[in-house]
C-alpha cells in the first residue's frame, strides 16, 4: 500500500486567505491521520503576479498554526527541489515529449487571434469562449518553418474531441464530462513556464503526491489533470474537492467569501486579535464535522477524529459571531502567564506607568473575545475620561446624585485609613461602609467605580479597578468625582 502524501501548494501572490489555510490544514489532517507525509511546494510560475515577501508569508504562517510539512524549499527532502521556478527544465522536457508522441502540439497563435477568437459568437449567437484547435493540425513543414523563424508559440494538450471522461472524487462522487466541453488547454507558456494545471500534474507525480486536495472550485479542471495522467501512463491520485467557503451578504444570500464580508485573510484575523489556534479550529470545521458534536479540538485532536468521509458538500458559511465564540474560548482556556504574555504589548502600548499587570490580565482573560478589544477597554487606567455626573444615577444600585457624593465622602475617609492596600482590605472597607450607611453593596460601590473610571461599563468591578490602580490615584480619582457632585 502506497504511502499517504500530500501536498500544499501555494502561489506566492498575496495573502494567505483562510480557504488557503483550510487547504492547507485538510491536506495536513489527512497525511498525519494515515500516518502520512505532508509537503510544502511553492508554485511560483505565474510570473507576473508574483508579491515580494509572500513567501515568508507562508513559511511563518504554516509555523504559527502548527502545520509542520515533511518536506519543502527550505528544509529540502527526496524529491526537491521544491519551488516551480527551479523545476522549469524537467516542464518543457515532459511536453516536448508529449508532442512526439502525438499528445501535444505547439500553437502560434497570436494574442491579437485568440482575443478576437473569444468574443466571436457561434451558430446559436453564443459567445465561443474557447480555443479553436486552429494550429492542431499544422503539417510539419508549417511547423518547422515556424520554429526556425522563432515565432513564439505555447504548447497545447490534445484532448479528445469525441468521447467522455469520467473521474472519482472522494467528495463529490463519479463526475463524468464530454471531452468536446474540455479546451486544448495550454502545458507551456511562450515565456518558457509551465501553466499551473501542467506543472501540478507533472510535479504530483514526480513527488508521489497520493491524495489532491483542492476548492470545488477546480472540480472543473479535473478532466484536464486526468487526461495529462492518462497521457503520460501515470498512476491517477485520489481527488478531495473541498466544499466552498462563503460568507453572508447584508440582504440575507451568501456568496463566495470575500473582503466585503470582512477580514478573509489569516494575516488581518491575527491583527484584528484572533488565535491562530482559534483560527485552525474553527476553520477546520468548516467543510467537515466529527463524528460527535464536539467543537473544541487541539491539532492534535484533529488529527485524531479527521477522516476523508466526513468532509461535506455543501458550501460552508464563515460565521464570524461563531469564529469570536472560539477565539473567547481560547482565551479563557489560556494560562494566565500565557494570557498576560500575550497581552502585555497592547497593556504598554495605552499605559505609559507600571500597574499590577497580573492583575490587569486576570480582569481582561474572562471578558475578552479578542486581543484587539484590550487597548479600549483599558484606557481609563491610563487616565481618567471626562465624563458625566449623571453616570452616578443607577435605578438598580439605588444610587442618585446625592447619595453617590455622600458614599464617596464615607469611602475617602474609609479607604484612606487602610494600611494595606490589596482586593481582601479594599473588599472588607467597602462592604462594611455599606452596612454601616444600611444600604446594599451595590450602591456603594457604583458611585466608586464610575468615580475611579469615568466609564458606564469596565471591566472588573470597584474593587479590582482600585487594586490595580493603587491608593493614591484612587483616591484622587474619587475626590475629582467629589468635586463633580459637589
């Protein structure tokens, strides 16, 4: 029995989208649940739409989510090299081989012809679209002497003009199409580069690739792949066509996922603060479910429960609602150290002066679905907002103006009797100031929360907010809001 490969092959022409990654993490979870080896390949023959840096770009982002390939450009293994560019011989010798076995043929046609070609319209008053298989029976004469006049020309696979061709996918099922719907599609490019189609073929095979993983997207370009096998005699993969990724519109449809949805890229998800691990989790969820209703998976665990024949046809909603539920889960499920470490460039970024950071940290952990919510919800302790008198009056605390200004009075002269200033002395001096004015904790400490933080809602309550803050800028915020009431 073969051994299970996979590969994920990337171009390097911009971010990496979170259909991408899901790719990329599918392709993972099958090599390691079969005990398999997964291969990083960069497929950089599109030449012209090549982004500087993208390929540093999925380096760093298959290693912070985990994704640890076998093999790739630039940790090497058996089959490399592992970058397109560097394979660009072995391309052109595989379709030249195919023209003299009658497979291939070279095609000189213009720019200008094609361009024309495609907006011609047929019999029936549609627009052709297609390649008409016009330089596919050049005499050989016609060929020679347009070689040695060196005009440019691309080499086109001859696909069958009559007949079906029929493949399996593990996904989809028996798919089965008419070879006359399939265009003479191109192998090389005048530039000397292969097509993606071509160069995924020959590589696959070249690197022993079993299984090919992919959008339903490329369902389509299947028949291509499998008439390239069956030309060459090669041993067809096993085809996975993922279900689509999509996202909701504001009228209530869905369509493909897109930048109008919000952020698709795993990049912009990192920085508007999201886990990468929260990422890949609920990512890995989308096209596939377990055989129980858990949610929460390590990678690990992934790789434990995946199998091929839970994967789904139906298209898949990005649900961002559901993505915050995750990254909130991972979030509390942190340690705190790993929760503080994480958080402790957002607390310098607001805060110039030091606090007790711990305890900042353990306030936020329970209350935050992302990292990017830190800096706002943390500002007051930077410094105290202007803000409303009227924020003393609270129905359910039973708290007005006036007796917000006398419990603030009661709590200076309490809180500045203590010798110790920690959660237990500042909890123990609230709450008998309460019952010595025979009233509920509540409206003691409303008054003293907005008066330390200017704000209708914060995180923690009064009595972690002037922890944090300590003795001093406590209660000089409280008489500010004494003077405020006065």
């Amino acid at each position: 029995m073969l051994k299970v490969r996979t590969r994920y092959a990337p171009s390097p022409t911009g971010f990496m989208h979170v259909g991408n990654l899901r790719t990329a993490l599918y392709e993972y979870l099958i090599a390691k649940s079969n005990n398999g080896d997964f291969i990083l390949r960069i497929e950089d023959t599109d030449r012209e739409r090549l982004v500087p840096g993208a390929v540093d770009v999925i380096y760093e982002t298959l290693k912070e989510v985990g994704l640890k390939y076998d093999e790739g450009p630039n940790i090497g293994g058996k089959y490399g090299p592992y970058v397109q560019s560097e394979r660009k011989n072995l391309y052109k010798q595989m379709a030249e081989q195919l023209v003299k076995e009658g497979k291939a043929y070279y095609c000189f046609c213009t720019k200008e012809r094609l361009d024309n070609l495609h907006n011609q319209q047929n019999s029936k008053g549609e627009t052709f679209g297609g390649y008409d298989r016009h330089c596919r029976n050049l005499t050989p004469e016609e060929i020679e002497k347009l070689l040695t006049e060196k005009t440019p020309h691309v080499i086109r696979q001859k696909v069958p003009t009559e007949g079906f061709t029929t493949f399996e996918d593990a996904v989809y099922g028996t798919i089965t199409v008419k070879n006359s719907e399939i265009e003479d599609q191109i192998l090389i490019k005048t530039d000397g580069y292969p097509t993606y189609n071509f160069a995924n073929v020959v590589d696959d095979n070249a690197m022993r690739i079993t299984h090919v993983v992919r959008g339903s997207e490329y369902l389509s370009s299947t028949p291509k792949y499998d008439l390239l096998y069956e030309a060459f005699g090669w041993q067809k993969p096993t085809y996975i066509h993922l279900p689509l990724i999509v996202g909701k519109n504001p009228d209530g449809t869905v369509s493909k996922l897109s930048k109008r949805h919000g952020a698709t890229g795993f990049g912009d998800l990192v920085q508007l603060g999201y886990l990468p691990q929260a990422i890949i989790n609920y990512i890995a969820l989308l096209g596939w479910s377990p055989n129980d209703n858990k949610e929460i998976f390590s990678l690990e665990e992934l790789v434990e429960a995946f199998s091929i024949d839970r994967i789904c046809k139906s298209p898949a909603i990005f649900d961002y609602d559901k993505l915050n539920w995750f990254n909130s889960e991972y979030i509390k499920a942190m340690s705190l150290e790993k929760f503080k470490e994480l958080a402790m460039p957002y607390f310098k970024y607001v805060i110039k002066k030091d606090l007790n950071w711990t305890k900042l940290a353990e306030i936020l952990q329970r209350r935050l679905v992302t990292l990017k919510q830190i800096p706002e919800m943390i500002t007051f302790f930077s410094e105290l907002p202007d803000y409303d008198k009227e924020l003393f009056i609270n129905k359910k605390s039973k708290t007005t103006l006036e007796s917000s200004k006398q419990t603030l009075m009661a709590a200076i002269s309490k809180l500045s009797e203590l010798k110790e200033w920690n959660h237990d002395s500042i909890h123990d001096c609230l709450v008998e100031l309460a019952e010595r004015m025979k009233v509920k904790n509540g409206t003691v400490m409303w008054p003293v929360r907005i008066a330390v933080s200017g704000m209708l809602v914060t995180p923690g309550g009064a009595i972690e907010i002037l922890e944090i803050l300590g003795k001093s800028e406590s209660l000089r915020r409280i008489n500010l809001g004494l003077e405020k009431l006065s």
